[in-house]
C-alpha cells in the first residue's frame, strides 16, 4: 500500500499463525471514557474496546461514565469503578458553569492536573493489592491525553511488579505566528505551559514509564530524550468500520464539487479560510459548500459568506450528532480543513474512511495524516498564501474529476488498514508485548523518519 503501511506482526485472540498467541492483562486507566461522547471520552472508550478485542482488559472508569459503559460490560475482563464522587461532581460543575462545557481551554487542562492526579491516587488504593497480587501483565494509560498531565502510577510503579506504558499524549503543539485566527483564540496560559514540567510526578511519568506513545510528530519531538522508549502512533483518534458509502455518494452525484468543513466554529479552526479559497468555484457556480458544527464565530462566517456573494450556496447546518455528521462526510467530495493547530484531528480520519478527500494545513495531526496518495497539504505560511494555495487545489479537483475518484479510494484503504481503531491497537499490542518483554520492539516513527526493520514487523512510511 501506498503511503503509511504497517505489516503488523500476530497478537490477539484471533490469529491465524502458528507462532503463540500473547493475551495481556491490561489494566487500562481512562477516566471519563463514555461510548456516548465526543472527543477525549469517546476516544478512550473506543481504544479501549479496540484492545479488549485482543486482550483481557480491565477498564478504570469515573462512577458518572459506569452507568454508559456498564451494558458493554461483557466486552471486557472488568470494569472498575473509581468510587470518588464528590471531587468528579465538582469537576464537573467547574467544566459546566465555568467553561460552559468546552474543553478547549487550557485553563481548564491546567485545573484538571489535580483531579487527574487524585482519580489515579484512588485507582491506586483500589488496584495496588491485586496488581503486587500478580493479576495483571501491564498498566496503560490512555486518557487524559494532554502530555502535561502526569501519571501518580508510573511513580507507584517505578520498582515493578509491572510495567507502566502512557499513552497516547499529545499536546503542546505552539501557535502559528501571522495567523489571526490563532491571535484571537491564544490563552495567556499558553506561556506557562513548560511549567508543568516541576510539578510533581511530571518528570517520574515519562523517566519510569515502560513506553510512551506519541500521538503526533511534534509531541515524538518533545519527547526525543526517551527516544529508546518512544513510539508513534497517528493520531490519539481512530475510525471504525466505514459505512457503505456508495448508496449516499451516488444519490448526490452532480457536476458540482461537494465541499464540506466539519468542526467547531471558533477562530483556530480557521473556516473563514475555507470559505475565501473555495469562494471562486462557489461564484460560478462550480461548487456547493457545507458547514457542520456551531460556535462563536458562525455568524461572522455567515456575514462573510454574504460578502463573498456565495451565501445561497453555502448550507450553516448547525451542530449535528456524531452519525449525522459522518453521513455528510459519506455525501461530500472534499474536506476543506484549514485549522492552524490541530492535535489529532479526528474529522480528518473520519473523512478519508468515509471517501471525502482532505485538503489540509501541513502542520500538526493533519499534517502527519495526510499524504499525497490520500489528499492535499499547503503549508502553513500567511493567511492569504494559504487561501490561494487551497483555492488551487480545489480548482484542480474541478477540473479532474479521476483524480478526486483515486485519491478517495486510496484514502479509504488507507484510512481501514492504518488508521482504524482494530489497526491502532495492533499498534499498541506491539508496544505493550514489548514492554512487557514477550516481543520485539516495533518500530513505529513520525512520518519522514527512516525505520528499520525489527524481527518481523514492518512499519514503512512514504511522504
């Protein structure tokens, strides 16, 4: 396959080889992991899952997510309950009536330091009998994902009886300098961040974790000093088995290029930037646009729609629930997706398993993601270089319809066989049998570094 290619080595229940099969005993840590959520809840619960295909998983919850999670009960060996109400009301109410329950914020990731470190405190006084016990191979800990926040277990952890691996972490990705988008939304808090390195428990969580897994390049980068123990996983999201597509696409076929943004509107995400590249091919009626999602600058977007004079064809849908929103990644041609700092960017995976080709900035998750046998990335130079570079790209896709049709299939393929939730825990098995000294270390590296080949297992990626 083209582009990022991983030939995994067996690990799991299900295995075809003759070689042995290696079942762990996960304890997996993932408070607030929620098959009902969005964003950090449903990626837990979702790679959590993912693992308990494959291994026995017990799972490591707040009380208020149990009662989401406990009719999945049968998909994992337990689920464990961390019973500490109060401190998680509390937290709570603060996200609510203080946040206004957005967790973009970077106060808020700063405040959640001391609640993610009591969680762990009580997960620890509940588990550390049974773990010196011997029943379990390794702790993993998938959420919180802010590297900022550091992990009481790999300390409790640090003499054994097994080992700790964290991940994945991602976070600290810089603002773009130029960008104005970014300008209204940098928090002051934004300087302080290499401040976490003194609090406690920071430097004991990556210094005695077993392994650590980076959601990004820029976050491996970070992290270089624990090279012999780093890997990259894409990306902190995933995608599940896509749909059948083909029903939605063919039944809205046109001659027009079916353009679709899907996020929050505020300013980083940079949707005005989508707007001003796409307005040529909306002007002459080339192009319809969709935008999925609400937030503070929707109607700035929609006065400048009006500006542009393309306002009848460009559709404010609002925000929609998760299965809706992908149903209209299923429908479009292209995701115009210009946000100047994006973590992981989960729409982009969803995107490329739902045949929408992506057009992004080359600059943090997406950046890592996209490639050129699956979509388009222009650098982050200044806004009106971007709008003209992204405007040129979709006017390409305007003109040569077979191009669009190759990319989405690549991307689709690409987007099953590396970027599903099945294959991300693949992944991580390889990095936990290796943790635990059943298997070989894998080679898993930023995209543009070169690997190497360990014992059977393959990881190959092409920019």
């Amino acid at each position: 396959m083209d582009g990022l290619q991983h030939r995994l080595g067996c690990s799991g229940k299900e295995c075809g080889h003759s070689h042995p099969v290696i079942i762990l005993r996960i304890l997996v840590l993932a408070p607030g992991s929620n098959p009902n959520g969005r964003t950090g809840p449903l990626v837990g619960y979702s790679h959590a899952e993912a693992l308990a295909r494959l291994h026995a998983v017990t799972l490591v919850l707040h009380p208020e997510d149990e009662e989401a999670v406990r009719p999945k009960a049968e998909r994992f060996r337990a689920i464990e309950v961390v019973q500490n109400r109060w401190l998680t009301q509390i937290e709570r109410w603060i996200v609510r009536y203080l946040f206004g329950n957005s967790h973009r914020s970077q106060v808020l990731t700063a405040l959640e330091y001391f609640f993610s470190i009591a969680f762990e405190w009580r997960a620890w006084r509940q588990t550390r009998m049974r773990i010196r016990a011997g029943e379990f191979d390794v702790v993993l800990r998938i959420l919180p994902i802010p590297s900022v926040l550091p992990s009481p277990f790999a300390f409790f952890l640090r003499r054994g009886p097994i080992p700790f691996v964290v991940g994945p972490i991602n976070g600290g990705l810089p603002w773009p300098v130029g960008f104005s988008q970014a300008d209204k939304q940098k928090e002051w808090i934004s300087n302080l961040r290499n401040f976490y390195r003194v609090l406690p428990f920071a430097r004991s969580t990556y210094r005695n974790a077993a392994a650590i897994i980076a959601g990004s390049s820029h976050t491996y980068n970070e992290f270089a000093a624990y090279r012999e123990k780093l890997f990259f996983v894409p990306g902190e999201n995933g995608v599940s088995p896509p749909l059948d597509t083909s029903a939605l696409r063919s039944s809205q076929r046109s001659d027009k290029l079916e353009l679709i943004f899907v996020g929050g509107l505020v300013p980083y995400k940079a949707c005005d930037l989508a707007l001003r590249a796409a307005a040529s091919l909306l002007q002459n009626d080339r192009a319809r646009f969709t935008i999925v999602g609400d937030g503070p600058e929707r109607g700035r977007l929609e006065q400048l729609a009006k500006s542009l004079g393309i306002e009848k064809v460009v559709s404010f849908s609002g925000m929609l629930r998760h299965q809706q929103a992908v149903q209209r990644l299923a429908a479009a041609d292209v995701l115009v997706f210009p946000s100047v700092r994006e973590f992981g960017g989960a729409v982009v995976f969803e995107a490329l398993a739902m045949g929408a080709v992506p057009v992004v900035v080359d600059f943090g998750g997406p950046g890592d993601i996209v490639h050129p046998e699956v979509g388009f990335k222009v650098p982050l130079t200044n806004e009106e270089d971007v709008v003209v570079q992204i405007e040129k790209v979709l006017a390409k896709f305007s003109d040569d319809p077979a191009l669009l049709e190759r990319l989405r299939k690549q991307g689709m393929r690409y987007a099953r066989e590396s970027l599903s939730w099945d294959g991300k825990a693949k992944m991580t098995t390889q990095i936990l049998t290796w943790a635990t000294g059943q298997g070989a270390k894998p080679d898993l590296r930023p995209p543009g570094m070169q690997p190497t080949t360990s014992s059977g297992t393959t990881v190959r990626f092409r920019r």
